[in-house]
C-alpha cells in the first residue's frame, strides 16, 4: 500500500514539474559566420519550426550548423531565432529563446 501511494505521489509531483533553462552565456568571435542554409520543413499541426542557425566550436575553431528542429508550440508565446550581431569588428551571438506574445500586435 505504502508503494501504490509512492508512486501516486510521484506521478502528481510530476506533472507539475518546471521547465529547467539552460544558463545563457555571451559568445564573440572575429570570424563571420557562413551565408544561413535555409532548410524546407513541412509544417506540423501543433509544432513550431526553430531554424538552424551556426554556433561556433571554441575547439575547432570554426562554425558548424546545427540543423533546425520542431518545438512544441507554446500558447501566449513565440519564437525568436538566434541570429549572429556584427559588433565593433566582432560577431556576438543571439541564442534562440520564447518570448511571451504582446497583446494587440
């Protein structure tokens, strides 16, 4: 009995688990990254496309793509892309995040 409990417990603690986010940090390099690839994804009902963009492998030395994958959509919110910045002769990189929507745009 005590067992049956445990799990009941569990399972509804579960389902009011938090979204954990990642701790987001600065990234900038001299070197541009290459021309976007643009990728054709078909449209999934209940999905939002987040488009692959290139991060920069510190050991490498060089940019890599990272292909877009889908995110399940997110009611009230939507999707910036991440996106390189030119900066005083650098690049800085924008990770892509969810921003809640404004009302009336």
């Amino acid at each position: 009995m005590n067992l049956r409990k445990t799990l009941l417990a569990v399972a509804l603690a579960s389902s009011f688990a938090v979204p954990v986010y990642a701790e987001r940090f600065a990234i900038d390099v001299e070197t541009a990254p290459p021309a976007p690839i643009y990728e054709q994804m078909p449209v999934r009902e209940g999905y939002v496309v987040t488009p692959g963009y290139y991060r920069y492998d510190t050991d490498r030395r060089e940019h890599t793509w990272v292909k877009g994958e889908y995110q399940p959509e997110r009611r009230g919110e939507h999707f910036v892309a991440p996106e390189w910045r030119q900066q005083d002769g650098r690049y800085h990189f924008n990770e892509g995040r969810w921003d809640k929507d404004i009302k009336g745009q």
